[in-house]
C-alpha cells in the first residue's frame, strides 16, 4: 500500500453540447497544473474530468442531426478528448455519465436517498431555461422576464416529478459554510452562496418526464433523473463509491473540485445537501475561477468570437497556450485571451528569455569545456547571490502552489529565469574563457547555469510539461524526468561533473508578427 498523502481533484464534467472552445480548456489546464505539482510534491494524485451527456438539450441535439442520443455525445466527447490529449491533461480517469458504472451509483444514490425519506414525488411547476439547464423561480429571472444566467426565454412547465428535501440541510450547509472558511474560495464566492442560503432553500426538482434522455428513476422509470442529481454524483463514481471501499476512503472526501464560477452554487449548496443526506462527508474546497474573455468580450457563438483550443494548439503548440492562460489570468478573476498577447508572451518570456537561457548556456558549454560539466570549487559574491535568490524561488514555488498561486509562481520563476540571463552578463564568461588563470571560475559560472536550469525546467513542470521535459533532456540528466521530485530541487548542486550536456535545440520559434 502507498504510504503518499492522497489528493483527489476534479474539474466539472462538460457538456456535449457542442466543441470545446478555449475557456473550456482554461479550466481543465488549471486543474492539470495542480496536478501535476501535487505529484511532484509527492501526493499521491487522483484527477478526474469527464462529460456531462443527459438533458433535454442534448436529446434536442440529436434529433436534429437526425441520430440517436448516444451516437451524438460519442462522437463529441471523442472530441473532447482528444483535446485533453493535445493539451496534455494529464487526468487519471474519464467519467461520462452515459457509462453503465455511473448509472448504478445515480440510481443507488437516488435508492438511498428515497428510502431515508428526503426524495418524495410531488407536482413541479416552474420556468425551466433549457440551454442552462436550470429552473428559475418568477423572483430570480432577468428584467425581462429571462434566464437570469444566459437571458433567454424561459419556459412554463408543471409536471409530476420527483423532490430532494434540500430545505432540510439548508441550516446544516450554512453552518458548514461559515465555520469553514476555506470551503468555498474565493471569499467573494463564498459570500454570494451565505446569502444565497439565507434567502432560503427550496426543494430541489431533481426529475422530468417531458424527455427521455437521462438515467431513470429506478423505481419510476417514465422519470428521468433531472441533470444536476446526476452530473455531481459523478465525483463518486470512479472513486469507488460502491464498488471499491478502500479506494472510496483513500480519495474522499474530495480536495478540490475546481469550479467556473457560474456553477459555484451547485457545487457548495445542493452538492453538499446531497451529500449530507448519504451522510458522507463534504469535499474540502470548492474553488469558482473566473471567465476567459476573448478580447474583452464573453466568448459566444452568435458574436463569433469562440476560440477553438485546437486550431491553437495547432499553430502555437500546447505547452504556449497553457504558459499564457496560466500566466494571465488571476485565478479568481476573469480574465482576457488575445491572439497578439499571446504572441508577445511566446516571444518574449518563451523564446526570448528562457529560448535564449538554454541555448547560451549549452552552447557555451559545448564551446568553452566540450560539453563537459567540471565540479564546482569556492564562490563569488554573483555566485551566492544567485543561488540564494535560486533558494526563494523552489521555497517560493513549494508554498505558492500549495495555495494555487498559479500566476505568481509563473511570475516568480521568469523573475528567476532573467536573473539567470543576467548572471551571464554579469559573468561574461566569453572573457573567462579567454584566459586559462580564470578556468575554474569559468567552471563555476557553467556550473551554475546548468544548475538553474535543472531548477527551472521542474518549476515550469506543472504548467509547460513538454518544455521541462525538452530541458531535462538537453542538459542530459540521468535522472528519468517522470521520477523527479520537488524534494530534488530543493538542495543546490544536482547536476552531477563529468556529465556531458546534449546539443542545443531551439525550444521556440520566434513568431512573425505581420
Ligand atoms: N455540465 C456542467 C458541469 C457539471 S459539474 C458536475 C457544465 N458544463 S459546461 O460545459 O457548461 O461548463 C463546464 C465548465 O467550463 C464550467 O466550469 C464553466 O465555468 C467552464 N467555462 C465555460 N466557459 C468558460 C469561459 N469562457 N471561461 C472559463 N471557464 C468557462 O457547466
């Protein structure tokens, strides 16, 4: 048995209404990094993302195209994940909801839940915004009278359907909420849902019987399960919830389900009043990032404005556009995607400062000691400095990303990355070089170039894999790069003498701007 910390993360699962765009893979990038540095610190990291296949929107979808329910979200979600492929997520399984795993546990839960007396059938009579998916009451609409998220009309519909007795947990979520402060973050999410609770809780509608494209109510089965039941419980699902008990208790509670911030609500509200009702315990962060824009506009098909991640990955690669979604944008906040920024980044912070940081060093290596690595002996005044500020930036990176200081870390190590440049300048070991007195001093500063460089390709692990691993490479360490631990970063010295560095590949192209 693994005797590492578990950590289990999840993104929400997608619809498959239609392709990804690029605000999409923003979310899934962020919980990619997350993971990856969980595993570098040693957790033992369990990261699920998936699909979200049943509603009336995607039964309407279907039928357009004039095929069945399931051959419409095969082919997206295929689609789906071979995004997930070209961006490099690193995820440890895939849940749709379509899989028969996860109908068993929908309908379990929903058994459970029954038998306890928290699901009763009652008449549904509402406004119900099919593209959100979600039933408004008269109070919450729009001005004008629509979706107070997507401002489209909403509809009328009375039903008999199924309830879950939300009301009865009402008091218990918002105690949970405020004695927790860390359960929902940002704190300004966590302020919208303590007023939201206390506007009061109404019963949660959770089944319909005006489409057939969900998983039935196993006792009932012309209901189907009303969307939100069934797309949460997917966190359960590849965990072991009903089949596996030793995994269940490894990875739940879950650590953190990264939200976008308009289903925050689902997640710290009804998640946790279902929850509740299973009395199983409450994830520990539910964490609501904010929008891509796409140059200051909310990306939609109608304004023509949906930035398609592939097209992207296509013509920059995908370690740039992970490098400039997780730099740009505060995690909490909306922020703004924009082809000519994003150009700039790739050739200034890639190609220019760390592109140039590899390629000076290496081929400085090559020309000035064969390529060799040669022990460092005694420091100067330049060299302390840079190892010390070397030391901050790995401490730097270990707490900030603990704390999903995604941007700042990104930030810290290009500060760390251009002191390295400056280190040559400072250096100038083309002079040192010149004269055989200065050979160990020469030694020294090649030394501690490829040293920052064994750091820096780690530090960027997490947010540019391919990159860090291209670095790994060329210097030629003999540690496999899969192995590497963030506990081998944080002691100076790791590049071992007498290692011999590789040739100097250009890690990217500058881009032409015309
Ligand atoms: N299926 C539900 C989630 C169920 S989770 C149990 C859903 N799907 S979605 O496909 O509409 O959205 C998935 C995620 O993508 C959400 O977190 C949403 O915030 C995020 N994003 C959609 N557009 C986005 C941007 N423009 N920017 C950032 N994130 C965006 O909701």
């Amino acid at each position: 048995m693994s005797e590492k910390k578990p950590f289990y993360i999840t993104t929400p699962i997608y619809y498959p209404s239609a392709k990804l765009h690029i605000g999409h893979a923003y979310c899934t990038t962020i919980a990619d990094a997350i993971a990856r540095f969980k595993r570098l610190a040693g957790y033992d990291v369990f990261f699920l993302t998936g699909s979200d296949e049943h509603g009336l929107k995607i039964e309407q979808k279907a039928e357009a195209e004039g095929v069945k329910p399931i051959e419409y979200t095969d082919k997206i979600v295929a689609s789906f994940q071979n995004l997930w492929r070209l961006l490099n997520i690193s995820n440890d399984d895939f849940i749709r909801t379509t899989q028969e795993r996860h109908i068993k546990v929908v309908q379990e839960i929903f058994r459970r839940i029954y038998a306890k007396g928290d699901i009763y059938k009652g008449e549904y009579k509402g406004l119900y915004c099919t593209p959100c998916e979600s039933y408004w009451t008269e109070h919450q609409l729009d001005e004008n009278g629509c979706c107070p998220d997507c401002h489209r009309p909403v509809q009328e519909v009375a039903e008999e359907a199924y309830f879950f007795k939300m009301s009865k947990y009402a008091d218990r979520v918002l105690a949970y909420i405020e004695e927790h402060p860390d359960f929902i973050q940002p704190v300004s999410r966590r302020n919208e849902m303590i007023n939201f609770i206390k506007q009061g809780l109404d019963d949660l509608c959770i089944s319909r019987t005006s489409f057939d494209w969900g998983i039935p109510v196993p006792t009932d089965p012309k209901h189907v399960i009303y969307v939100w039941f069934d797309a949460l419980t997917n966190y359960l699902t590849p965990i072991g919830y009903l089949d596996d008990p030793e995994k269940f208790q490894k990875y739940w509670p879950a650590d953190l389900h990264l939200v976008g911030k308009e289903i925050v609500r689902f997640h710290s509200i009804i998640w946790p009043c279902i929850l509740m009702a299973l009395d199983l315990p409450l994830p520990k962060k539910v964490y609501g990032h904010g929008w891509l824009i796409v140059d200051g506009d909310k990306m939609s098909k109608s304004k023509g404005n949906v930035v398609d991640p592939i097209a992207l990955i296509d013509e920059f690669g995908a370690d740039p556009i992970r490098y400039f979604l997780l730099r740009e944008i505060n995690l909490g906040q909306d922020g703004n995607f924009s082809r000519d920024a994003l150009i700039q980044r790739i050739n200034s912070d890639l190609a220019n400062d760390l592109g140039n940081l590899l390629h000076r060093t290496l081929n400085m290596t090559l020309k000035f000691q064969g390529g060799e690595v040669l022990a460092p002996q005694g420091e100067s005044d330049v060299d302390k400095a840079l190892k010390a500020d070397a030391a901050e930036t790995v401490r730097y990176f270990a707490e900030n990303m603990e704390q999903m200081e995604l941007s700042s870390t990104i930030k810290k190590v290009w500060a760390f990355i251009s002191r390295t440049n400056k280190y040559i300048d400072e250096t100038q070991p083309w002079a040192l070089a010149k004269d055989p007195a200065r050979k160990q001093e020469l030694a020294n500063v090649m030394y501690n170039l490829l040293e920052s460089l064994r750091l820096i390709s780690v530090m960027i692990a997490p947010f540019m894999p391919q990159t860090a691993e291209r670095i790994w490479q060329q210097l030629n360490l003999p540690q496999a790069f899969a192995d590497v631990q963030l506990a081998d970063i944080e002691q100076w010295g790791g590049v071992p003498a007498g290692l011999h560095v590789g040739k100097p590949e250009q890690l990217f192209p500058r881009i032409e701007v015309k």
